[in-house]
C-alpha cells in the first residue's frame, strides 16, 4: 500500500506539474544527415543543478522502492514467507524511475543521430548551427558572413515566427541552449534537469536590420512577461526561461540597452536574462519552422498575429 500510495502522488504530480504544452510523440523523420557523435565534453551531473519537483518526487520514490529492496530481495530465500508482489513492483519502479532520471538529465539515453533533420533541412541554417555545435563553436557569423544573434523567448515556435518575419533576417532555426549537457533531446529539455531554455539562433544582415531592434521586437513580444521568471504565458518552468544572449562585446551593451529601454516602461524589474551566448544545438526536424509549416504566413513585415498553440 505504501508503494501504491507513493506511485500515485508522484505519476500524479508528474502529470500535473508538466508544462502546458506537452512533449510531443511524433512520428520521426526518415533521418537524412547523421550528425557524428565526437564524445562528450561536460559531465551532464552538472545538470542536476535544475531539479523541478515532479523530478525530485519521482526520485524519492525510486529511492524509497531501492531502500525496500536492501531487505525485501534477500527475505526471498529467507525463512520467512516472501513478499513476490511487492518486491517485484519495487524492482520495476526502481528501475523505471532510475532509467527516466539518467535519461533526463542526459546521463544516458543519447541517440546515435544528434538531429533526425529531414531532407528539405540538409543545406538548412539548423544544420549548420548543429555543425557549429558538434566543433564546441559559438559563432559571431554564419559561414555566408551574416552576424548571429540568440533569443529566448518562451514556445520556440511563436518565436520563430515573429523573426522570420522581420525583413533583414536570412535564416532561422530553433533549438536549446544555455545548458549543461550536449546533444539534448526535446523530452530531456522539457524534463527541466538539461538546464536547456527554448531558443532561436537566426542570421540577420545589420545593414538592413540593427541587433538593438531585434532585442526590442524580443522585448515587445514578450509583453509583461518580461517581468515573470521562468514563465512566458501559460509556458512555465526553468526550460521557458526569456533571454538575449550576446555573440559579442557590441552585442552585449546593444543588449544591456535593450533592457534598459523596457526597464523605463515597467512597473516592476525586468527580468528577462543577458548572457554571453553558449553553444546552440539546434532541435529536431519537426520543430524547425514548426508554425510555417503547419500553414502560417512568414512573409516578411506579415502582421497577422502568431498562434502557438491552434
């Protein structure tokens, strides 16, 4: 019964406390480019720093199963009658909950493949910013010589969209950044343990579009949100996090500025976060232009209003 109870509190506040929007089980894309796996670089123990609730609850009750276990397992050939049902719905919650930590925060779990881009995305910006990735690289331009810039700000799809939409803007991709572990897959980045926030990682031509006014379009499509940590509409958690995150030094104060600007109009601290930008990998296919192609316009100066979610 205690097994039972402790189950149903934590499968309970997984489901509850997941994002609104969920994780989604789509069918994958026939892989097309093989993104090499060149080892790992930083331990993903580093991760464990962002540990949401659902995630601690499910670690205590997979310790608790594991602490039955020490006594439970050896009473099997003991004299006593054994407990069969117990211990074996120990053994499998042990091992479910310790397999779904590891693979949360990217321990283990990594495909072979870092991206299952299709095949229209093999010359594609999200490409190259997974090879730019896979070297280690935070690139201040893009291999055509246009200047890179990184946002957050809250769905990556809306986000997307509002920048294609800016005349200037060559090419976009979606993906995670500011995280402590390589190759993160979307179900570890929504399991809040990767430290990943959603992003986008665009080129844009400065002599058509200023980065200052890229900053203020993030600013001005946040709204008020830009006073909420961790939260953008009904999108909450570590991994919906709001920022700008600087290539270079001119960047950075563009940035700074950007704030101070919104500062001025708000009635509490703005905190949407500026950070020196880190290595972005690029999510799967099927996000990439996700809200283009399910029949929204990115014409460029397009003015109807982004839908996220239907």
């Amino acid at each position: 019964m205690r097994f039972m109870f402790l189950a149903s509190v934590a499968s309970a506040a997984a489901f509850s406390l997941q994002p609104l929007r969920p994780c989604m089980v789509l069918p994958r894309a026939t892989v097309a480019v093989r993104m090499a796996d060149d080892g790992d670089g930083k331990s993903p123990l580093a991760a464990l720093k962002s540990f949401p609730l659902a995630s601690a609850l499910l670690a205590l009750v997979t310790v608790d199963c594991g602490i039955r276990l020490t006594s439970s397992v050896p009473a099997l050939v003991g004299a006593a009658p054994p407990n069969y049902l117990g211990t074996a719905l120990d053994a499998g919650f042990f091992l479910f909950g310790t397999k779904t930590l590891l693979e949360q925060a990217g321990i283990i779990g990594k495909s072979e493949y870092y991206s299952d881009l299709e095949g229209g995305e093999v010359n594609s910006f999200a490409r190259e910013a997974g090879e730019f990735a896979l070297r280690g690289e935070v690139p201040s331009l893009s291999n055509a010589g246009f200047e890179v810039a990184t946002f957050a700000g809250g769905c990556f799809w809306g986000t997307e969209l509002h920048f294609q939409r800016i005349p200037g803007v060559i090419a976009t991709c979606v993906g995670y950044t500011q995280g402590n572990v390589e190759k993160p897959s979307y179900e570890q980045v929504c399991g809040g343990l990767t430290g990943h926030t959603e992003g986008i990682q665009l080129a844009f031509d400065p002599a058509v579009v200023r980065y200052d006014d890229l900053c203020d379009k993030l600013l001005a499509v946040l709204g008020t949100d830009v006073m909420e940590v961790n939260r953008v509409g009904n999108d909450r958690g570590t991994q919906y996090r709001h920022g700008i995150y600087p290539h270079t030094d001119a960047q950075a104060e563009a940035a700074g500025a950007a704030i101070a600007r919104c500062q001025a109009t708000k009635s509490a601290k703005v905190v949407t976060e500026v950070k020196p930008a880190t290595v972005f990998w690029p999510a799967e296919g099927y996000h990439q232009r996700y809200l283009q192609k399910g029949g929204q316009s990115a014409e460029k100066e397009c003015i109807v209003p982004v839908r996220c979610y239907g």
